[in-house]
C-alpha cells in the first residue's frame, strides 16, 4: 500500500486504517522516496530496503522493552555487557568496543560509565597505552546479563525467527553477513580522525 500524502498527515491516516504506526512511518517515506528520486532505485530494491529498517526498528524496540523491563538496561548497555561476557578475561578496550557497537564514542563512553556507577563494570587505564581505557565486566555485570538473556531470547525468537524454516535461516543469514562484512570493510570508527572544535 502506497500513500499519496506524505508527512504526518500520510502517517496518521495510516494508523487509523490499522496500520502499526512504525509501519506506516515507512510506507509514507517510501511513497516520498519514490516521488522524489523515483530512478534512484528500482521497486525490489525500495521494498528490500524499506521491510530492513522496518524490521529493525520494530525488533529494537521490542528488545529495548523487554531490557528496560527486565534489567533495567538500555539496548547499547545490554551490548557492552553481552560482549565483554564474551571476551576474554571479561575486558575490552573501549576502541574495540565501539568497533563493535554501532554507536557513537561519546555515547559509549556515557553508557560505559553508566555501567561503572551501577557496579555492572569497571574502567581503567589501558597497560599497554596510557590513552586507552579497558572496561571490564564485574560478577554484577554478569549475573545482570544472566537474568535479562532469557526474555531477550524469548523476544528474538519469536519476532524474528518464528515461522522462518532451517532454509529459510541459512539464506537470511548468508545475505546479511555478506552486506554486513562489506559494510564492515570501511576503516572503523575507531581509525577516523576526530574533529577538532572550533
């Protein structure tokens, strides 16, 4: 279904037809989209990119619900926590972790610091390089992450993966890791050189 309006108006109509007002914010800007830059990209690659984002946003949402309800962790807390889990030793310099973490720096350095005043983490100076901070997961970060990861996989896998076959799984998954390591392939943010303030 196409919108001829666009704007909130195009989303409201939207909403009261029934239309989830997440999914409605995406078919008013694909009809924009389409209006605008209507050679830019064809009608597969608009669908393939609007049912993406769609499905982002509506899990991440989800998921941030359920963390906030279960923890209460924000969804870049809940990443921080998961992956120095993960990592040996429990540690990860902040540079590796906002590598992995899609997120900007000053953001992590704040939710890391979250973190540390809720005993979850602590900080401190990297051994190897006095300009880089090590953040390392705490018995509280652990039993945290170990009480959220229930719900948190209740949620994936019915939003997500409910109704999709093992085949179904393989070519969803051979796909996104192929866009996500060319993504991926870019210098990481980490490696890009800061703006200096004016």
């Amino acid at each position: 279904m196409r919108v001829a309006g666009t704007g909130f108006n195009g989303v409201d109509a939207l909403v009261r037809a029934g239309v989830p007002q997440e999914s409605a914010r995406f078919e008013v800007e694909a009809s924009r989209i389409q209006c605008v830059s209507h050679d830019a990209l064809d009608s597969e690659q608009l669908d393939a990119y609007f049912a993406l984002m769609e499905v982002s946003s509506l899990l991440q949402h989800a998921v941030e619900q359920q963390l906030r309800a279960s923890g209460p962790l924000s969804w870049v807390q809940f990443q921080i926590l998961a992956r120095l889990a993960n990592s040996p030793g429990g540690s990860q310099r902040m540079t590796d972790l906002a590598d992995g973490v899609v997120y900007s720096r000053s953001g992590l350095t704040y939710q890391a610091g979250l973190l540390d005043k809720a005993g979850l983490v602590t900080r401190r100076q990297s051994e190897d390089d006095e300009r880089s901070v090590t953040v390392t997961i705490t018995d509280a970060g652990r039993d945290m992450v170990n009480r959220v990861l229930p719900g948190h996989v209740d949620v994936v896998r019915t939003m997500l993966f409910e109704g999709l076959s093992r085949r179904d799984l393989t070519t969803l998954s051979g796909i996104l890791s192929g866009v996500r390591e060319r993504m991926r392939a870019a210098p990481p943010r980490s490696a890009t050189a800061r703006r200096k303030k004016t």
